[in-house]
C-alpha cells in the first residue's frame, strides 16, 4: 500500500508525519510562532549575572531543565538567546539528544545557547501545547531527518520555521495541553518513585557486601556450612 504524507503549504512533504494525523490541517511554524525573538546585547555589562541553558541542561524526553549561574563576561560564547515564560526551545545542533524544553517562569536572566531555536507562541498557539507537540515523536523525527551533518547533525533554525504545527482551536490545545500536562506528571512521579526505590536496594546491596567481606554479618543471617566429606556407607 502506497503511504500518504502530509502536506505543508509553502513546503515539501513531511514523511515522519503518517497518516494516524494526516486528518489535520497543517501551517508552518513560523506563521505561529515567532523565532529566536530575543538576544541578549553584546554591550551587556560583564558583571550582569545570567542562568544559562545548554544542549546538555536539558534532560531528553521530558524536557527538565538545570541551570549553570554565568556572570555575562565569563559565560559561553553561545549564551545570547533570551528566555521567558512560555517560550519552547528546541536543540538544533546534535538533533539526535532531542533537547526540547520549556520555560515556565518569568525571568530576565535566563539565557539559552544559540544551538537552540527559541519558538515563542503568538496569540492563536498555547505555548503548552506547543511544547507537547514540539516533543512528539513524529515532530522530533522530522528534526532529525532534516538535519545534516554525520558527526555533528544541525538544522537551521529556518528549517525549524518550515516545520508543521497542526491548525487546532486554541480550547482544543488547551484541554489537550492540560490533559498531558496531567498524565505525563504522574507518569514522572511513577519513574521518580521507582528510581528512588532502585536507589536504596543499590545502597542495600553494597552495605550488604561490605558487611560480609569484612565478617560482621550475624551467624542467622550466614547460610549454614554444608559438609564436602563423603557419607560413609551403611553397613547391614
């Protein structure tokens, strides 16, 4: 059976995007959304204190983020990209880590490296929903089918603007938005939970045979020797 691909206007087919959403109408990102807004000024006092967001701050698939505190004179040379509530970041260098995150608070000194391409929501587009969609398997595929480069895989934050966002009613997005906002945080609370008890029992496990190698182990917590000496025959 021959696969339909998705149309873009303006673009050629999406071929990570199938025909399980082909019923949607697609427009470029960049219709909806506005790129790399901000930069922070080259004039900016050496002194001024930034938090800076690398490809590596951001944790692959759920988009959780740290910081590194920067003073502006002393921070990487790619730590130009402003940051604030509610834009979506997604890596464009190294694509294959899908590095996609949000910023869910208001602050002046959040500051993105330029591998980044910073997607800011206009009136029409929830920025949750615009995060979700951003992270999703057929978006981040198209990512890194367009990217180039074998060692160094890129894409242009051009690129990026090409890129399909569906054509949803904003109350739709944001009952969708709130929907996996909701299950994706008990999903990471499960994980969270799991990976604390799988902590312990690695904490258990190396007391444990620290205790034994050094012979402090109680006598009821030792198995019982077993004899090697062959059992003599009965006589009748």
């Amino acid at each position: 059976m021959t696969q339909r691909h998705v149309m873009v206007p303006g673009d050629r087919q999406a071929p990570n995007l199938l025909d399980a959403i082909a019923g949607r109408h697609y427009v470029p990102l960049k219709y909806s959304v506005r790129l790399n807004p901000e930069v922070l000024d080259e004039a900016t006092p050496l002194d001024t204190p930034i938090r800076y967001i690398d490809i590596s701050s951001v944790e692959s698939g759920t988009g959780r983020t740290s910081t590194e505190d920067f003073e502006f004179g002393n921070a990487p040379s790619r730590a130009r990209r402003r940051l604030k509530s509610g834009d979506v970041f997604v890596s464009t260098v190294r694509t294959y880590l899908k590095a996609i995150g949000y910023c869910d608070e208001q602050a002046s000194d959040l500051i993105c490296s330029t591998g980044f391409a910073v997607l800011r929501a206009d009136q029409r587009v929830h920025p949750r929903f615009l995060f979700h969609w951003c992270s999703s398997e057929p978006f981040v595929a198209e990512v890194v089918s367009r990217s180039t480069g074998v060692s160094y895989p890129a894409i242009n934050a051009s690129e990026v603007g090409q890129l399909p966002l569906p054509a949803v009613p904003l109350e739709e997005q944001r009952r969708i938005a709130d929907f996996l906002d909701s299950k994706t945080a008990e999903i990471d609370a499960l994980i969270a939970k799991n990976e604390r008890m799988i902590a312990l029992l690695k904490e258990k496990r190396q007391a444990l045979i620290a205790e034994a190698v050094a012979g402090r182990l109680g006598e009821s917590m030792m198995p019982a020797a077993t004899s090697t000496r062959a059992k003599e025959p009965v006589s009748c």
